[in-house]
C-alpha cells in the first residue's frame, strides 16, 4: 500500500509541478517522496515526508500546502519566503515552518552555481496534494 501511495504521490507532484510556458526554461526541480503515513490520533490527518532538489537556479512557483510544512536544508542554500512574511535564507541544518494558510510565494535555490537539497514534513488532510498553485 505504501509503495502506491507513493507511486501516486510521485505522479500527483510530478503534475502539479508541470510549469507554465511562460516559465518553462526554468531549471528543474525534483521531488521524491519518501513516506506517507496516516496519524490514527488525528482523525483524517496524515504525515508525508519528501525531499526537494533545486538544480542550481531551479525555483518553486507561486503555491500554498494547506498543511504544516516544516523544511529542513540537507544541502545547499534556499531562499523561502511566505506572503507577508521575509524572506529568509537557509543553508545546511537550518529550518523553516509555513502554516496551513500561508502562499507559499519564494522557494529557490540561492546559487545559480550549485544544488540544494531539503526535507519537507507536511502535516495535512489525507489524500490532500502535496501543493495547490497559487495564481
């Protein structure tokens, strides 16, 4: 079950992440994701664990998770920032926290030179995507 959870999981990211035209020479982004686990404490509520690969240059576009993400920077250098909020960079060991109702508005890489690498824990509804863009 968990192997197609995460074929799933994979193929829903994969789409989600499909750029506009507009900005379809941006660098690519990867994500993989790692578990999905269900939280029987919390009714409806699951925990899923990916990690994100920025190629040097690569960014986010514009989204929200409806869920708590919680980032954690394995590698690299990433610029975050929610609406409203600063943006902040981080490097190696460094965390960064966006609520379920925040848009999600810079996520890239720093470098323009070298990847970055990070861990995403989101707590969310079950079954809900990983990201809703965000117009």
């Amino acid at each position: 079950m968990k192997r197609i959870l995460s074929a799933a999981a994979a193929l829903a990211v994969s789409c989600v992440l499909q750029q506009p035209a507009a900005i379809a020479a941006a660098p690519e982004v990867r994500v993989t994701p790692l578990t999905t686990e269900a939280l029987p404490e919390y009714p409806g509520k699951e925990v899923q664990m990916i990690v994100v690969e920025y190629a040097p240059g690569g960014y986010d576009p514009v989204h929200r998770h409806d869920a708590h993400g919680f980032i954690y920077v394995l590698e690299g250098s990433i610029i975050m920032g929610v609406k409203g909020g600063k943006e902040v960079t981080l490097k190696p060991g460094d965390t960064f926290h966006e609520g379920p109702n925040d848009i999600h508005t810079v996520g890239r890489n720093a470098s323009n030179t070298k990847p970055a690498r990070f861990v995403v824990f989101l707590i969310k509804n079950q079954g809900a995507p990983i990201l809703t863009p965000v117009k």
